[in-house]
C-alpha cells in the first residue's frame, strides 16, 4: 500500500528535505566548500520564527457514511526529528541498488512532455 498514491513520494521527499540540511550541519559541509550564508546563515541577523513545541495536540475526526459502512479516520500531531535519521543505528548500509536503479533510468526514453519524475 502507498506505493500507488503520490502523497506518500511527496511526503517522502519533505522529510528528505529536513534531513539534508541535518546531515549538511553535521558533517560541517558548508565550512568544507567555504561557503558563507552571510545572513541566511545567521540567526542573530535573520530570525526563523519558532514556536514553542505542544504537548498535546486535540484528535481530529472525520466520518464518512459509504453505502452501509461508517468510514473514520483519526489524526494526530507529528514530530520530526532529522537528525535523528543520521545516528548510526538508523543508517543503512548501501548495497550498490541505488546506483543501479539511477543507471536503469534512461531520460531520453520519456515522453518529450512528462516530467522527469512523472
């Protein structure tokens, strides 16, 4: 399941968009090219806004009537840690099966008006 719904990939992809600059900040990345952020990259110079983190978050209900079935779905919050995804007991080693499915895309068969991703 979710292999079908583009949701899961999108989601996917944000998560991978918060670990990125974790592992960046980790491996001191940007020191390593000497790269300066100038203000971007300063805190004191440029505040991100914060909020404090909730303790508790209320459920959230919806209910749908499907023929003779009541249909419910119950949400909750959500925490990401991203650096969380870098500690050694969450890695995984790398078997080569990423390089071979990058090898296996081949661009040029795609339709001229699809999306690389499509």
């Amino acid at each position: 399941m979710g292999r079908d719904r583009p949701v899961y990939a999108q989601l996917r992809n944000c998560i991978d968009l918060l670990v990125a600059p974790a592992f960046i900040k980790q491996h001191d990345l940007l020191g390593q090219a000497g790269l300066e952020l100038s203000a971007l990259g300063d805190e004191k110079s440029y505040s991100v806004e914060t909020y404090p983190a909730l303790q508790e978050v209320a459920t959230a209900v919806n209910a749908i009537w499907k023929g003779t079935t009541l249909m419910t779905q119950f949400g909750g919050g959500v925490e990401i840690r991203p650096s969380e995804a870098l500690s050694p007991e969450n890695r995984l080693a790398d078997d080569g099966s990423a390089a071979k499915a990058r090898d296996a895309i081949r661009l040029e068969d795609l339709p001229a008006d699809a999306w690389w991703w499509d």
